[in-house]
C-alpha cells in the first residue's frame, strides 16, 4: 500500500519539482551559452594551423560529449526500470533518446563541417566516426521500438534490455582513437597527464561544455514531464472507453 | 516427480537435448526455414556481379565482403521466426514454463538455429564463390571465418528475436536493432577472410577477435534474450 502511494505521487512530485527548478535551469543555460558562445567564437584566438575553423571544436566537442552522455543517463535509467522498477526510470530513458539522438546526430555533422577544410573530406571510415554512427543508429532504433510496442511497462522494459546491451558501444566510441590508428585525433582534454589544449582555448570549451550539460538537464527534465502528461492522458483515454464500453 | 532428476544421469541436458533435435526436425521439415537461407544466399551472391558489374578481378577483391554480407542478410532473413513461430502455436509458454534455465533454452535455440540455417552457408561458401573467382586460400579463410563468425550473428539476431517475439511485424525492426551490433563482427570476419589476398595483413589478429566475439555473445546474448522473452511474454 506505502509502495503504491510513493509510486502514484512519485510523478506529481517531480512536476512540481520541475515547475520549480524549470525556469531557474533556462536562465542557466542561456547565460552559460552567452559567456560560452562569447568566449568561443569571440575571445579564444584562432588555431595557428587550422584558422578560424577551429571554432568549430566548441559545438563539435560538447555536443559529442553529450551524445555519449545521454546514453549513459539512459543505461542508469535502464538499471532503474529492471532493478528497481522505478516508475519516473523509464520516462527518463524514453525522454532522453531524442535528445541523445539530436546531439549524437550535431556531432556527426560539425565533425563532417570540420572534416572538409581540415581532412579534404566530408567523411571517412575511420573507427571514431563509424562508432559514433553506430551509436546514432542505436539512438534511432531505440525510438522506432518505443514507437512500435503500445503498452508503455512491456515497451519500457524490452528498452531497457537493448539499452544495457548497447552500452558495450560506449567504451568502443571512448577508446576508439586509442585502440585503431584513426584520423581522427586522440583526446586532449580528459587526459591522464592533464589536457594538451591552449587555456585560451580550454576555457570556452569547458563552459560550452557546462552550457550543452544544462541544456540537455532542462530539455530532459521538460521531456520528461511531457511524457508523464502523455501517459496520464492516455490513462484517462482508456479509463474513459472503459466506461463507455461497459 | 521429485525423484525423477535422480534416476537420469544428466537431468539438466536429456530436455535440452530433446529441444535441439525437436529445433533440428522443424527446420528441416516443410515450413521449416533451412533451406530457404541458402538459396537467399545465392540470390545475394549472384545479384551482386550485376551491380558492380562483372569485372573478375573486382569480384575477387570483394568475394569475402560479399559472401559476408550475403550470410549476414540470410542469417537475418531467418531470424524473426526463431522464437515467433513456438509463440504462435503455444510451444514457447510450455518450453518457458517447463523449468528448464531460458537462458540455455534460448543458447540451445540458437544452436539448432545456426546447424539449420548457419552451416549450410558455411558449407556452400567454396561453390559460391566460385562465382566470384576467388582464389583457393582466400576461399579456405572465408569459409574458416563463416563457420566461427556466423554464430555470433545468430546469437546476436537472438536478442533481437527476443525484443520483437510479440510484434506483429517484427522482422524489419529486428533487422534495424540488430544490424548495429553485427557491424564487430562483419568487421573482423571480412578482414581475417581478406588477409590471404593482401599479403602484409595478418590473418590471426582479426581471426582471434573474431573468435572472441562469437565466444563473448555465446555467454551474453542469451541472457539479453532471455531477459527480453520474460519481459515481452506476460
């Protein structure tokens, strides 16, 4: 009975939360990407080999971050709906695929804009950039079968599996530059012997870096509260073609 | 009924011996889908010199690549019946309930899956590639990695067969899910069947990896897919 009720007013709670927290973490984020966009595209200096082209790192490089990010977000949510049963882990796993979707699908195509002026090329089969795609057509194929299941506990379990099972591509994506000899270049800022990039640089990286973590915190938290609002809606719809029914 | 585990002497195997040679005899039978996986590859194979034309010295330099994908598509061609055709008639709430461990009744699934469908591939390869004018060694590294690599495809496509058991139109689904985490093992299988051409590339290294793809989602996958049949039954 104490389950039930903390399950049911799970949910209420957390849209109270989010119409608390909501407008505070929008502010966040557009004074983040204001210092960060700023700073980026304005204060750091261009690259001595690559130009005004290196301006680019600050969206491509975030926003890859973000991509490998959100699916970790998801395999804890995964966790939380087989472990725990966690009414609120699911709707977090089913609102954060689009969004990983969108900034896995950003990276692939800043790197393939940075490719063409640095490499010659808009793409190649390198080990980086084929796990990446790998992982954006993880991100699709998770939300064509949320699509295709209709009863949301069957859906958000069988998401769950393919989820945990995914993750095996994230240290892949991770140490891709490392294993296979790519050209796409090794890390430089979440290094053992401390970041090999430019402070003038480092800096916008790292608040564009906070600024796309923000976004992604508000676009999720939102989401989420859409898709609690979905499900109630279709609760209602049932319970109320039960009633007409009978 | 609870003496009966004492009086054979492998309890657990006798039942899922029974369910390997049941899989075996359905797949060989009419309605079973053996056959039709080899003759898919050959369709593929032969559809191919069509579209790249058909330049021998070309063909040579892709046979592996093209009898790889042409296994992977026939491995995947057969997939979505591997656990739907047991849900329709019922058999599968009967093997899910008659309290055997699903995680090796999916392994023993996909064993069978792979001696009806899988083997014949392999066991075709040399005649197909004849086609593709390869060359004998190159057809020997072929074959090797078909019958090590086919099999971790299969137990991949299970966990996809898993998720997609109680869809009505699951086949294109499983395909879009699966295919993802086929790329490794297209990866390593194409390159170890390739290396006799090129003669600096090592055959080994690919091979191993290879190896221990098919040896790692023998022991995964079918806990995914058990999980996922548990999850998508009730």
């Amino acid at each position: 009975m104490f389950q039930r009720l903390t399950a049911l007013a799970n949910p209420t709670r957390f849209l109270g939360l989010v119409e608390r927290l909501g407008p505070w973490l929008v502010g966040l984020t557009l004074a983040l990407f204001a210092v960060g966009l700023y700073g980026s595209l304005v204060l750091a200096p261009p690259d001595y080999q690559q130009g005004e082209t290196v301006r680019i790192m600050f969206i491509h490089v975030p926003a890859a971050w973000l991509a490998m990010f959100t699916y970790a977000l998801m395999a804890v949510s995964a966790l939380g709906t087989l472990v725990w049963r966690h009414p609120l882990a699911d709707v977090s796993a089913k609102a954060a695929a689009p969004l990983g979707a969108a900034f896995t699908f950003l990276a692939l195509v800043t790197g393939s804009l940075w490719g063409k002026p640095m490499w010659g090329t808009w793409w190649i089969w390198d080990a980086r950039l084929t796990s990446v795609l790998v992982l954006f057509i993880m991100y699709l194929g998770l939300i064509a079968l949320w699509r295709t299941i209709e009863d949301p506990t069957r859906a958000a379990r069988l998401a769950a599996i393919l989820i945990l099972v995914g993750t095996v591509n994230l240290p892949i994506i991770k140490f891709s530059v490392d294993w296979w000899n790519t050209l796409h270049q090794p890390a430089s800022v979440m290094r053992l012997d401390g970041p090999t990039i430019d402070p003038s640089m480092l800096w916008p990286l790292l608040v564009m870096a906070l600024a796309f973590t923000s976004l992604l915190t508000t676009l999720h938290l939102y989401a989420m509260r859409n898709e609690i609002l979905r499900r109630r809606i279709r609760s209602l719809g049932l319970a109320a073609a039960a009633g007409t029914a009978s | 009924m609870s003496d009966a585990p004492t009086e054979r002497a492998a309890p657990l195997l006798a039942p899922l011996a029974a369910l390997y040679r049941r899989e075996l005899r359905l797949a060989v039978r009419i309605g079973g889908g053996g056959f039709m996986g080899v003759l898919f590859f050959l369709i593929v194979v032969t559809v191919f010199p069509f579209a790249v034309g058909p330049d021998m010295n070309l063909l040579a330099r892709l046979g592996p690549a093209v009898l790889w994908i042409a296994a992977l598509l026939a491995t995947l061609l057969g997939l979505d019946r591997l656990f739907e055709a047991d849900r329709d008639d019922g058999a599968l709430d009967i093997i899910v309930g008659s309290g055997q461990p699903l995680e090796l009744v999916v392994l023993v699934k996909c064993l069978a899956h792979w001696t009806a469908t899988g083997l014949p591939l392999v066991l075709a390869t040399p005649f197909f590639a004849l086609f593709l004018a390869m060359e004998p060694l190159v057809i020997g590294a072929t074959m090797l990695t078909l019958a090590v690599g086919t099999p971790a495809l299969t137990f991949i496509g299970a966990i996809g067969a898993g998720l997609t058991v109680s869809l009505r139109r699951g086949g294109l689904l499983l395909a879009v899910l699966v295919l993802p985490f086929a790329v490794p093992v297209l990866i390593f299988g194409v390159s170890a069947a390739g290396a006799p051409a090129l003669d600096p590339a090592p055959f080994a290294t690919p091979f191993l990896l290879l190896c221990a793809l098919t040896l790692a989602t023998l022991v995964l996958a079918p806990i995914a897919a058990a999980a996922a049949l548990r999850s998508g039954l009730d």
